[in-house]
C-alpha cells in the first residue's frame, strides 16, 4: 500500500480517529497514571459502553419480533407473546418455546453486536496504522495488518451464521405450536443463504 493510497484511507479514518483517546499523554488524578495512547481504547470503550447497554435492555425489555408497524408483537422476558400490547393465552410449554426462541434472539443480537464492537476497533486501529505509516514514512505491512483483523472479524461474521438454521428450527417449532406466533415466523432458508453474503 503506497502513501497515495493511504491518505484517502486515512481521511475515511479520521472520523473514528476523531473519537479516540482524547487523554492520551495526561497522567490520570486519580491514579497517577498516564492514559494510553491507543486510540481504540476509548472508542472501543465507547461502543462496548453501547452495546452493553443494549444488552441489558435486550435481556430485560420485550424483544420486538414484528416489523409491521400496525402490528406490534413482542416476546417478554418472562415468555409471554403479546401482540398489540395484549396477552396471548399460552400453556406451559408454549410459553418454554416463545422463551427458547427469545434465548436464541439474543444470542445473535449478542454475536452481531460483538461484530460490532470488533469492527469500531479495527476502524481506529486502521486509522492509527495509517497515521503511524504517513508520519514514519513507513507504509510497508499496513495492509496486512488490517486485512489479518479484518480476518478475524469475517470469521466471527460466519459464526454468527451458522446460528440461523437454529433460529429458523425453533421459530419453526414455535410456530406449530402457537398460532398466534405464525404470522411472525417469516424467517426462511434465503435468510439463511444471504447471511454469508
């Protein structure tokens, strides 16, 4: 990768650049101790911060299984199905599959979300690369670099779908056995095909 082709790189970076560690340099009141200079730090932070936050709302709030806004189904924590803010009549083992397929729902909104904290740091690792190779002169092994965490990334992306059969078994199942829920179940095996695309 050549200097010219690392500034446009570089100002597509300086965004997520933008937002890294504002204290790099200055020695913490509290500690004594001097803040990293690593930009992902606080960026990584940052998003982890997020999506924490997002995993907490997604394990104790109702988890939205409708995109027709006139129709709004959600699943509660506690397994019941309601649809348009009332409650679906459920037995015991209806009310078990509507929380197994909830369980599997968070379990990719969890992967998807690690995707996305891995994707905030190679950001501003890509940009730290960049700046360090514009400024040092030194540009050899950047792309390889990147492309090796970019790698790593790809492969969590894969994982995360090799969750989809599973989740289709199961809103499958929940399906037949609730009817209330087979309007929702829209999941087929293209969802599936696509994920890897």
């Amino acid at each position: 990768m050549t200097t010219r082709l690392l500034l446009p790189a570089l100002l597509l970076c300086l965004p997520l650049a933008a937002c890294g560690n504002h204290d790099a340099g200055k020695a913490d009141p509290a500690t004594g101790k001097t803040a990293s200079a690593t930009a992902d730090t606080t960026v990584g932070k940052t998003v982890q911060d997020a999506t924490d936050k997002a995993r907490k709302e997604l394990a104790q709030g109702n988890i939205k299984i409708s995109n027709d806004q006139s129709d709004k189904a959600e699943i509660t924590p506690q397994g019941e199905l309601l649809i348009n803010g009332k409650t679906i009549p459920t037995t015991a083992s209806q009310r078990a599959l509507l929380l197994d397929y909830r369980k599997q729902i968070e379990a990719i909104a969890s992967a998807g979300m690690d995707i996305g904290v891995a994707g905030a740091n190679l950001g501003v690792k890509a940009a730290g690369e960049a700046l360090k190779g514009i400024f040092s002169g030194d540009t050899n092994g950047i792309e390889e670099r990147v492309n090796a965490e970019t790698s790593k990334i790809e492969e969590k992306a894969k994982q995360l779908c090799t969750l989809l059969p599973e989740m289709m078994n199961k809103q499958q199942a929940l399906a037949a056995a609730l009817p209330a829920f087979k309007p929702y179940a829209t999941m087929d095996q293209g969802d599936i095909d696509d994920c890897g695309k």
